[in-house]
C-alpha cells in the first residue's frame, strides 16, 4: 500500500466521522482502492490504552483492523470476513490478550476463505 492510503482513511474518518468504529471496542478504517493499494493488505493492532474514536455507543477501540482491498469485490469479502471474526467475542477478546504475532495470527487464520 502507499503512504497516501494511510492519509485517504484519516480523510475518511475526518470527512465521515467515527463509522470505522463498528463494534465495541473495534475500528476499522479503510479508504478506496485508488487511493494506494497495491494488493491485499490487513494490519491489526491491540492498544493497551484504548483510544476514542468518538462513537458515543462503541468506544474507546482497543482494536484497530486496517485493510486494504484491491477491488470491491475483495472489499466485501473482507468485510463479511471480518464480521465473522467480530461476531465470535471469544475470539476477539482472545486477540486482545495475545502476547505475540503468532497467536493473532492463528486466530484470525481461521476467518479466511
């Protein structure tokens, strides 16, 4: 992804307000395509000291999941993929308490197609 796909989500929470924040605790900020990505891309960061978003029902994020999709169709699946994810509080809580990569990693594993 390109550095302008970092600034597009920060304009789109700016310009949008806090709709990134789509369950307690969690955000999801993504932009559009054309806006840098180069191929599919996820980041997921756990913060120890959560963060507000200003969401009045769903803050302050402890977890932040950044993606980026190369067309809408893989947008979509990301996100129904993420929802599966986000709907499974085990498994959200279980990432929140991960100590290592290893461990999200084999947790979120489990949500891909």
């Amino acid at each position: 992804m390109e550095p302008r796909y970092v600034s597009a989500m920060i304009e789109f929470k700016e310009k949008f307000g806090p709709y990134i924040v789509i369950a307690p605790g969690v955000a999801i900020p993504h932009a559009r395509p054309e806006d840098g990505v180069k191929r599919p891309c996820l980041c997921l960061v756990t913060l120890e000291k959560p963060v507000e978003f200003g969401h009045e029902d769903n803050g302050p994020v402890f977890l932040i999941i950044a993606f980026g999709a190369i067309d809408h169709k893989q947008h979509l699946k990301a996100l129904s993929q993420l929802s599966k994810l986000l709907e499974n509080h085990e498994d959200v809580e279980r990432i929140r308490r991960a100590k290592t990569k290893e461990e999200v990693i084999e947790i979120v594993s489990k949500y891909k197609d």
